[in-house]
C-alpha cells in the first residue's frame, strides 16, 4: 500500500516484481514509488520484506522496521534504518507512526535472526492502521481511534497457516478496531507458480464485507482491486 497522508508518503511491505521466490504476482507489476518518506516494514517474511523490491528504491530512503531487521537491511545498503518493537513510535514529516502488536511468526527462511512482528498506525488528522501479517490479537481496541483500517483478509495459497486472518476473523477485526472505513487487503496479487488463482483468490473481500455488514455495520468497507486507489473525503 503507498500512504498520502498530510502530504507525507509511506510506502507499506512493499512487492515490486514480478516474482518473489516461489510466487508469481497476477497482474501487472506497479510502478516503483518516487519521493518516499518512508518505508514501513511489519516482518521478515520475504512476501513483506521483499530485499529485490527494495533495491529498486533509494538507499537513502528511511526504513522502520521490526527490532531484530536492522542487520538485514544494513547490508543490503539502507543507512537509516530504525528498529521498533510495539508500543514505540517514530516520527515521519509530522505524522507519529506507532509499532502496533502483530501475531505472526518472527523468522525468515535463509536468515538466522529473528524479529517480532508488528503492524503500524499513522497518527495524523487521519489516523490509519495497517496491520501486516497477523492474527487477532488481545487489545485491538486499543489502537481506537482509527479512520481506516487496512486488514489482510487472505494469504498467497488456499489455505492459512497460523497467525493469519481469514475474511471472517478479519470481520471480527473490524469489529474491533472500528475504523470509520475498513479496506481488505493481502488477496489477489501473489500466487504459487503451480498453483493458479481460484475462488480462494477472488472471494475474500465479497466474504468480508459480508461480515463487516453483520458485526460492524457502521464501518464502511471499501474494497480495492490491486491497482486502485481510495480518496478520503473530509467528514
């Protein structure tokens, strides 16, 4: 997700190419962002922390990251590289980027560090929360208050392994968190090259607004196809 908030431009877990070890993306690669200030980064898995993404950016573009990144990411040449565990903040063009909880697991395949998964909140006149990889989580209500919420509702396969959220747990997030509008995210860009997109691939963000509806009828759910943008208006 790339973030315009009070003019300041936060680029999220970003995948840039057309392929990430076993993935294949569907679509059209995006266009590598111009004039970042900042990268935020929620874990070490390589669909998130993707190093042949992020040497298409500068190296001088500021980096936050989990506690335990810093190592990985100093080699592969980013000089300013901030290190957060949850409950810290940093400040990014006036905005105060909080380092939320994230439950989701902390090692990266390859590498013999760990580092503990987190999400991020921008706090500004428009608060957002992007959550990353995680699974609920005990406290979600405190990040309240929120304007948008960006919550995975999916993964890259058919199925999820543990510290992921479905459509309906994600549902339960929403719930949660109450975010004036809530946008699916994590579904429709990554799949394994033997294993071609199917219903699993198109449907969880039908399924969770469905049960955004149930649980949570007052946030408004705004789903975006891989490419599309939202607009806020003023409330």
């Amino acid at each position: 997700m790339l973030l315009e908030l009070g003019g300041v431009r936060l680029l999220t877990d970003p995948v840039l190419r057309r392929r990430v070890a076993y993935l294949s993306r569907h679509g059209p690669r995006p266009q590598v962002p111009a004039q970042l200030d900042a990268v935020l980064l929620s874990h070490l898995h390589h669909d998130h922390l993707d190093l042949g993404s992020l040497r298409l950016l500068p190296r001088e573009v500021r980096v936050l990251a989990p506690a335990g990144a810093g190592a990985l990411l100093r080699k592969a040449g980013f000089r300013e590289v901030e290190e957060l565990v949850p409950g810290e903040s940093a400040e990014v063009g006036g905005l105060r980027i909080e380092a939320t909880p994230a439950e989701h697991d902390d090692r990266r395949v390859g590498f013999r560090g760990r580092a503990v998964p987190v999400g991020f909140v921008a706090r500004g006149d428009r608060p957002v929360y992007f959550a990353g990889d995680t699974d609920l989580f005990s406290g979600m209500e405190d990040l309240r208050p929120l304007d948008v919420a960006l919550l995975p509702v999916a993964g890259w396969g058919p199925k999820l392994g543990p510290g992921h959220m479905n459509a309906e747990r994600a549902a339960r997030a929403a719930h949660a968190l109450r975010p004036r509008i809530a946008v699916p995210i994590h579904w429709g860009t990554l799949h394994p090259r033997w294993h071609g997109p199917g219903r699993w691939f198109s449907d969880p963000p039908e399924r969770f607004a469905a049960g955004v509806a149930e649980l949570a009828p007052d946030v408004e759910v705004r789903v975006l196809a891989p490419g599309e943008s939202l607009e806020l208006q003023a409330t």
